[in-house]
C-alpha cells in the first residue's frame, strides 16, 4: 500500500504547480512519510502563504486516485541552512547570507532589497536585513523608523537589531546622523561591516540579506571572503551601462566561487500613469542577456512605477504596504525563485533547523 501510495503522491507533486513560483511543488518540496495513516510533505522554500491552497490540491488528487479514507496530511516548511561558500565560522542565529548587489549605484538595489527580505517575510520566513553601504546607507530610511533612531546595545558588545515591518535591520543609518559623512578609507569601513555583521544580535534568521554598496571593493571581498555567504543576486537595469558594471559585480563573485542566483531587471519598462502607453526607455532585453550569458534565471522584471519609489521615500516598501498588487507579486515570485534555487546546494547539517507546520 505505502509504496503505491508513494508513486501516486510523487506524481501528484510533479502535478501540482505552485501558486507564484510556477513551478512544481517536487521541485522544492522532500515526502517524509507515507503510510495509510499519514503522509509528510516538506517544502524547502518559507511558503505559509500557499501552504492551504496546496494542501487541498493534494487532498483533492488523493481522491481522485481513490485513495479513501484521505490520510492526515502534514505538509510544513522547512528552511535548511546552506553550507557557505568559504571557511568563514557561521554567524549564530544566521542561517543564510544571502548578497544583493549590482556593482552600480542608482539601479534601484536597495529597495529591491527591502522587497525581496518583505516578500519572504510575508511567507513566514525569519528575515533579517544588513546594509553593507558604509558610505551611503539607506535602509534605515526604507525601514520607516525615525531619524534619532539608535541600537540598543547587548552585554556592551551587541547590537540589538532594529525591528521595522517585520524585519530586522542594522545599517549605518542606525549609528550616524543624516548629516554625518563616513569620511573612511576602505580598511575602516570594512571593519565597520564586519562589526555590524558579526556583533549584531541576529534573532533565529532564516535569511540575512546584504545590501552592497555599488562596486567591487573592499566590503565586496570582506563579504566574500571573510564571511559565511551562501549566495548572490545581481540587480541591474535594461540600460547598457548599468549592464556594464553588473557583470563585473558577476565576475567578481565567480572569481571567488560565490554562486549567483540570479538576476533582477529593474526599471525594465515605464507604463504612464496617464494614458497606460508602455516604453523601455532604459533599453531592453538587457537582463536577458546577462541571465544568458552566465546560465542564471532572470528573477523578475520590475517596471519603473511611481508608487515604488514614493512607497520607498516614505519608509512603506511596496510588498509590506500592498502586498497583493501587480508589482509586490514579482517582488514575491522574485524572492520564491531566488530561495528555492538554493535548495539544490549542499545543506549544513550543524544548524538546527525551524519548522513551520500546517
């Protein structure tokens, strides 16, 4: 019975596609048990947000199969944590450091980054958010909090992560005031990250994600070398310019061996607000071609829109305060593919791992 039973329901997961992701739910998600009693299906991807929706496709095609009574059901979310890729010691409570960077200024990286940590928190993902621009930090501004907001400090050695829309952050913007320039060569600036990253008091994060400065300097090697990073998103815009210094950011991860998972087109078209007419005026095509080039999925294509950057300027990021439009939706498909690209490397076995179960 359970071996029959576990051919139909490893067919019926290859069946069922996923709402957002648009890929099969086998693609992310491990049987764990099966018998005529009960069945335990283990997605790999934080997917609370579907969880139900799925449930009853499973339910429905087990009785379409005849498999009456239905067995109870536990499908839950695991989120594994990934081996990184240098011999950096793990950051405790951190299960996965993940860099979102673009080698330019100016393309839209940081509130792409605000979105994508927004989209994984809203499927029940533990998200954290580290703003690695010493010199030019804005997550601070696109957290929402006030300007004399400041770190509590832990056993005089710690900061407290700052909490906003359900994230974590630690920026610069935190510890400075908006008038104070960070008139720093790169060695301090790059103690000044590793300080944040190391000696934050990070709480059970699923995913920590790294917003870069723009460029392939000092804090871009600290981080790749130094510390214990799974992995990379590269954001660029259509124009060639900005394509220019995305693949460089590229080659400098390839060189030391941090995997790309893969590419986020910004500004890729503007629509008019008043007549609806639709026009690449930064070019197009160019995210394409880079996700080509270098055999990494391209992750979304989000339109130059207003509202992103007004809800940005006002400390509401699109995903957290409309999370159910058009553009939160590739903000959160974004997001999806970009985790579940992960669950093909190797798992660190050493951190424990949290359970969300429905």
């Amino acid at each position: 019975m359970s071996d029959d039973l576990a051919q139909q329901l490893e067919q019926i997961c290859e069946n069922i596609t996923l709402p957002l992701l648009d890929q099969p739910l086998s693609s992310c998600s491990k049987i764990r048990d099966v018998s005529a009693e009960t069945i335990a299906i283990e997605l790999q991807i934080p997917f609370s947000q579907g969880l139900d929706t799925v449930k009853q496709q499973i339910l429905e095609k087990l009785s379409d199969a005849g498999v009456e009574p239905a067995p109870n059901l536990r499908l839950y979310s695991r989120v594994e944590s990934y081996k990184s890729v240098n011999e950096a010691n793990a950051i405790s409570q951190v299960k996965n450091i993940i860099a979102v960077a673009s080698g330019k200024g100016g393309v839209g990286k940081s509130t792409t980054t605000v979105n994508l940590a927004l989209a994984l928190q809203h499927e029940g993902a533990r998200v954290g958010i580290l703003d690695a621009d010493i010199f030019g930090p804005s997550q601070s501004m696109l957290a929402g909090t006030p300007v004399d907001t400041r770190p509590d400090v832990k056993e005089q050695k710690y900061f407290v992560p700052i909490k906003a829309h359900g994230l974590q952050f630690m920026s610069m913007g935190f510890l400075v005031t908006e008038q104070t320039p960070m008139v720093w060569r790169g060695p301090k600036a790059s103690g000044a990250f590793q300080q944040m990253l190391t000696q934050t008091a990070w709480e059970d994060l699923d995913y920590l994600l790294v917003d870069m400065p723009p460029g392939t300097g000092d804090i871009q090697l600290t981080l790749s070398q130094n510390c214990p990073l799974t992995a990379a998103v590269i954001v660029t815009t259509p124009q060639d310019i900005a394509l220019l210094d995305a693949v460089k950011g590229i080659e400098m991860f390839r060189k030391v061996d941090v995997p790309i998972l893969g590419i986020i087109e910004n500004m890729s078209v503007h629509i008019c607000s008043n007549c609806n007419h639709s026009e690449p005026i930064f070019g197009e095509g160019g995210g394409e071609r880079i996700a080509n080039t270098y055999d990494a999925p391209l992750l979304g294509k989000l339109p130059l829109d207003i509202n992103i950057r007004l809800q940005a300027d006002s400390g509401k990021p699109t995903v957290a305060t409309d999370p159910d439009s058009e553009v939160a939706k590739i903000y959160r498909k974004a997001a999806l593919t970009m985790v579940n690209a992960l669950t093909t490397f190797e798992v660190n076995s050493a951190i424990p791992n949290v359970v969300s179960i429905s």
